[in-house]
C-alpha cells in the first residue's frame, strides 16, 4: 500500500515524524543489505528493493511465525471496515501499538528465516496500521540460507566488504551532520559549543576511497527520512566524555563506525 492511498491515520503519523525510529532506519539496512548479497550471489537477476516494513512487522524475538490460518470472510470484512475510517470517526483508542526497538541483527534473521516480499507487496515504511489477515499470502521470496556475520574492528570490516556491502553503526552528531555536504564527515571535529551528539544510526558502507590523502568510507544513510551517501573519515577518532551528573571517567577512544554486519548468504 502506497502512502498516497494508506489509512488517514498512517498519514498524520508519518507527518508528525521527523525521522524514521529506530526500528525503521534497522530494517531500511537490513533489507538493503540482503538486497545486495542476493544480486552477487546472483539469487536475483537484478538488485531488488524488498521491504523494510515487513520486518518491522515480523522481526524482534518476541514475533511468532506468521499466521496462516485460513482467512474467513468476516476477517476480510473487519478489516476493511476499520481502515474504511481514521480513529476521529470510530471513536477507538489509538491505531499505534507499541513495538520492540528492533537492530540490523533482528531483521536480518527475521528475512532468513521467513523470507521478504518486495517493497510494492507490502505496507509502506512506517505505516502504523494493523497488518491485514491475509498478509501471508502475499507473494515473497523464500527463508534464505545463510547467517549473520559481526565484527568489531575496522579491519575485519574491511575484509567483509571485499564480499559485499558491509552494516555498521555511524556517531553522529550536529550540526556536522547536517552541515557535511559534499565534503568529509569527521564527527566533532573543530565542533564548538554548539555541538551535541545525536547517537548512533545505521548505514551501509559501500567503498572506501581516499580524499585529500586520507582514507573515508563511502556510507549510505537514511537521516531525517532522506537517503543519501556520505564520505566518513576513517582516521577520526574521538572519546566520549561524561555528562553533567554522571559518574566522571572516559570511554576507551572509538571510531566514526562501529559494530560492523553481514547477511552472508548461500545458494
């Protein structure tokens, strides 16, 4: 379901969300990331965009296997009858229920182990409403054989990503993150007061490369619901240092990117 045609419920959440949570911009990664080892393994002809939302939906320990128990007509008839009106209407509670953070982990396992839809095959990314009962037939891609590979360091990174393209934590902070443009992200660097650390998000390293004679990750990310591809400096490092009232010790120094991941796949 496209946005322009989702429930008025689903609009008004995504209009009042700056930036995708957590759970999203995790699936967005892990959906890219499977999407990209199938191409090279050659699983599919083409790179195929499947859906994040689905594993929004279905990932998480907590999530069963999806119900395939025969779908009646009064199934069909409830709910189109509770997506016919938004909430204002209905007088019910909210449509929105709460779901476990998810990581990239999470989702690559899900799509393991139950399979992906394409993206046009399933709700849109974020859409808040009840998955429809007869969700499960709609067509997907089969559980995959292969697991899920972590690494810590930078190196074991680097060797992942002579395979494929490789999942990883990004620091971020602002305003540099918003600033970075065409140029190199290098974190707090030169920051002045006005800096604040945002967090870590999720991206795609898809290349390293130089720039003015130092080495810079080519990552993709998706921050405040725009997808872009960003140079990230690999000789920055930083230590994060205690906030006001918190116990006063340093953390070991850390790298821009960190907690590196793979799907790595079989035929």
């Amino acid at each position: 379901m496209s946005r322009g045609c989702c429930h008025p419920d689903c609009i008004r959440a995504m209009n009042a969300q700056e930036e995708h949570d957590a759970s999203e911009r995790a699936a967005i990664v892990a959906a890219n990331l499977i999407s990209s080892a199938r191409v090279i393994l050659k699983l599919d002809s083409e790179f195929t965009e499947y859906s994040a939302q689905f594993l929004v939906d279905n990932a998480g320990p907590k999530k069963e296997e999806m119900d395939q128990q025969p779908v009646t007509v009064k199934d069909c008839v409830d709910y189109l009858r509770d997506i016919s009106r938004p909430k204002e209407e209905t007088g019910q509670g909210e449509t929105v229920q709460p779901r476990p953070e998810l990581t990239v982990k999470d989702c690559i396992e899900c799509a393991l182990k139950l399979g992906m839809p394409r993206m046009e095959h399933w709700g849109h990314l974020g859409c808040v409403f009840k998955v429809p009962p007869f969700a499960f037939l709609m067509p997907r891609i089969p559980p995959m054989k292969g697991e899920v590979v972590e690494a810590k360091k930078l190196e074991e990174a680097f060797e992942l990503l002579r395979q494929q393209p490789v999942g990883a934590k990004l620091h971020v902070f602002s305003p540099q993150i918003d600033r970075v443009g065409e140029g190199v992200y290098d974190g707090p660097a030169g920051g002045g007061r006005g800096t604040h650390y945002v967090g870590l998000r999720d991206v795609i390293i898809v290349s390293v490369e130089k720039a003015d004679g130092d080495a810079v990750a080519v990552v993709k990310i998706c921050y405040k619901k725009k997808t872009s591809f960003m140079k990230v400096s690999l000789c920055r490092m930083f230590v994060a240092l205690p906030s006001a009232g918190q116990e006063s010790k340093v953390t070991e120094p850390t790298g821009l990117l960190v907690d590196f991941i793979i799907p790595r796949l079989s035929k």
